[in-house]
C-alpha cells in the first residue's frame, strides 16, 4: 500500500514536471490557449500549486475571458487552505472592468492588509491612487500617491504625488515632491516629462497665489474662477483650468464665457465629445499661441454680466452674439440672436446677427431672410446691405446683389462693395458699370481720391 501511494506521487511529481516543461514551451511561444490548458492540468494535479493558478488566472485576464477568470478565482480561493493575496489582486482587476470602483477598492485593501512585500504594497497604491484619479477623487489619489513613496520610493513616484498635488492646488508641497525626484533619478522618463510643465506653470504661481487668495474669501465668484483658469490655459495645464471653468459654469451657468472657457479646457485636454456635449464647436478661434484672445474674454465676460443685469434687454444678447460669431460660435451666437428677437423682433442688430449665423451653418434662405429685415430697421447701415448683397449672390439673384451693393456704396465706399458689385454686374451684362468700378477699385488701391 505504501509503495503504492509513493509511486502515484512519484508519476504525479513527473507529470507536473512535464507539464512544466511544456508550459514553458507555450510562455516562450506566447500560446495563451496552450498556457491555460497545461496550467489547468497542473492545478488538477497539484491544487496547492500557487504559480499555476496565477497563470491560468493572468491569461484568461489579458484575453479578456473575464468571466472564465472569475470562475478560476472561485475555484483557486475554495482549493487553499490560506488563499494567497493573489486573489485579492485579481479580484479588484476585475471589478475595475466592470468600473465597480468601490468593490476593486475593497479587494485591494484587503490585498494590502495581508502585509506584501515593500514593492507589491507600493504597486497596489498606485492602482489605488489610479482608481481614485478615475472617479476624480483628488484628495484620496494623493493620499494612495503620499503611501506609494512610502512604501517604495522613486523618482516616477514622487512625480505622480507632485501631479497629485498640483490638482489640489497645494504648489509649494508639489514643487518640492519635483524636487526629490530630481535627486533621485533626474533621467527618469516621467520626471522628463513632467519638469517642463512645472517650470512653465512656476511663471503663473504669482498671479496664482494671487487668484487662490481671492478665491478663497469669494468662493462663489465666477470672475474670479476664470481668470485664474486663464492662466491655467496659458501655462498648459488643461485640467486645472477645467476644474475652475466647471465650478464657474455651476455658479453661472448662463455664462457664454465660463462654457466657452470650460471648451477651450476641454478641447487641449484632448476630449472632443465632452466639448460637443456643451454645444461648443471645435473650430474655437485662437490666436497664433494657440489660446483665445483675452480682449474676447473680456468682452464676452461683460456682455455676460449686463445680460445678467438686464435680463429684459435684447441689445446686450445681439452683442453678445457678434462676440460669439467673432470666436466661430455659430450655433451659440445664433440661439442669443434668436432669444434677443424673441425679446425684440423689431431690433435690426438681432436680425443681421441671425443672418450671418445662419449663414455660416448653412441655412442660406433663412439668412437671407433676415438680412432684409435687418436693411428695412437699419436703412443707413452700410453694412448691412453689403451683407444682403451677399447672400443675394449665393443665391444668384445677381441684379438683387447689385442693388444692395449699390445702397451700401452710398452709405459708405469700401473695396469689398465694389469688387462685389463689379463681379456682379459682368455676371448680368453690364459691363461698363463692371468697367466703371474697376476703376474706381485700381484708384482706392493705389491711394488716388
């Protein structure tokens, strides 16, 4: 009998071994169907083998065979005595998957309860701390980021706590996790990647501070959140700048210039349907730096406060609207101009606004349609007949267009009436009216009255 039961063991100690052997065969081959398969019959063998668990567990993980995975970690966890921590790890994995946040937490705890080594403790806060930068909980991914270094420190650790910090606001503490990672390890990759992005926002911490002061007494002053997210914008941290332009858009969320600002975030934080979901285009004008013009800032920030202030007024949604146009905000520029002819649809400036709206999304009939009305309330605005004229022409009633070139000539000469009235006249035929202000274009180019 007891020869009998040596010799089971003895096979079963060889077949394991051969198992081996061919499992190492797979991992060199990367055959993931072959590595579940003799894993699975290692584990049948020899249930207490801990590497074997985690192998057929890990694979079925990165194939995505989660639910098979799950099975495998309730088979592993009923066949020890003292299931490993392993476990833990795997389990929290999973229910990251399924963005089950509180659960993974719960399991990495445990994980972390169960005393692993230094490095393994240090790896499970950093999952942690990404947990937590998932459900934007600021203060908890730089407490997970705080123990990280604790446990295992580095140089790439002290940068993620220094970035942990820098999205609470708390720069000297940041500034200095930059600095110890400096001393440890000034080649690493991700101190590279990062120092650049600190030294450019050190050049705003002035007028930070300055703002964070400010803000502080006056939480609830949308003002006050966007200019600090300006600065934020101008030193390339997209993020903090959003932060600030979502807490304004929460105080005032009628605010054009709070919603284009929390855009202008948006779309440097490379989030394109997060930008649609507020019906800001992505074609947001910027000047040459990349950035939108502080003079519409202002200007838009102004015309959301007498807005505010007049809340019965349409002349303030009108200017409002050419601001927005100004920025290619044509869907916002024309819902004001529509909301400031719902106020007063006798206001001419509401009118041309909605035809160069319409206009720029296509709507040509419509804009047209408007840009009449706008020339019968507002008769001596030069303007405003050269922009009919243009719609006339799009719409190829050239001698209509010629008309309305010709009134806004006598309201006031300028170069793009004539060309366009030029244009139109040798589109009819009348080529000595086309003549007649080709000249009179060559004399204003060249200076002559």
């Amino acid at each position: 009998m007891i020869f009998s039961v040596g010799n089971r063991i003895a096979a079963a100690t060889d077949d394991v071994s051969r198992l081996r052997a061919q499992l190492a065969t797979a991992e060199q081959a990367e055959d993931k169907p072959a590595i579940i398969e003799l894993s699975r019959r290692i584990v049948t063998i020899a249930p207490n083998d801990v590497a074997a668990w985690e192998n057929v567990a890990r694979t079925q993980f990165q194939t995505k065979d989660f639910d098979r995975c799950a099975e495998t970690l309730d088979a592993w966890q009923k066949a020890m005595k003292q299931p490993p921590a392993a476990i833990e790890d795997f389990w929290g994995d999973l229910c990251i998957e399924k963005k089950d946040y509180e659960n993974a937490e719960r399991h990495w705890l445990v994980f972390l309860a169960r005393k692993p080594t230094a490095a393994d403790a240090a790896d499970m806060y950093d999952k942690l701390a990404n947990l937590c930068l998932a459900q934007e909980r600021w203060k908890d991914n730089a407490l997970y980021r705080r123990k990280a270094v604790a446990a295992y420190d580095s140089a790439a650790r002290r940068v993620s706590h220094a970035t942990a910090l820098l999205r609470l606001h708390e720069w000297d503490g940041a500034y200095a996790e930059i600095a110890r990672a400096k001393k440890i390890d000034s080649t690493d990759a991700q101190l590279k990647e990062w120092l650049p992005q600190f030294e450019r926002l050190q050049r705003f911490l002035p007028q930070t501070k300055a703002l964070d002061a400010q803000i502080a007494k006056s939480p609830n002053d949308a003002g006050l959140l966007l200019e600090r997210a300006r600065l934020f914008t101008l030193a390339q941290q997209p993020l903090l700048a959003l932060d600030d332009g979502e807490r304004a858009m929460k105080i005032e969320p009628e605010s054009m210039r709070a919603r284009l600002q929390t855009g202008e975030a948006l779309l440097d934080a490379k989030r394109p349907d997060d930008v649609g979901k507020l019906r800001v285009s992505q074609n947001l004008a910027r000047d040459r730096d990349g950035h939108v013009a502080e003079k519409a800032w202002r200007e838009l920030g102004e015309q959301d406060a007498s807005i505010l202030q007049n809340p019965g007024k349409a002349e303030p949604l009108s200017i409002r609207s050419k601001i927005l146009r100004g920025l290619n905000q044509f869907t916002l520029a024309l819902a004001d101009a529509q909301a400031a002819l719902a106020i007063n649809d006798k206001l001419g400036l509401a009118h041309f606004e909605a035809a160069q709206s319409l206009k720029e999304l296509g709507q040509s009939k419509e804009a047209l349609g408007h840009a009449i009305a706008a020339t019968e309330l507002n008769p001596s605005d030069a303007a405003g007949w050269f922009y009919r004229g243009l719609l006339e022409e799009e719409r190829a009633d050239f001698s209509a267009a010629i008309a309305s070139h010709t009134k806004s000539l006598s309201r006031r000469e300028s170069l793009p009436a004539l060309r366009e009235r030029e244009k139109c006249a040798r589109r009819v035929g009348q080529i000595d009216s086309a003549n007649a202000d080709l000249t009179r274009i060559r004399e204003l180019e060249s200076g002559k009255q």
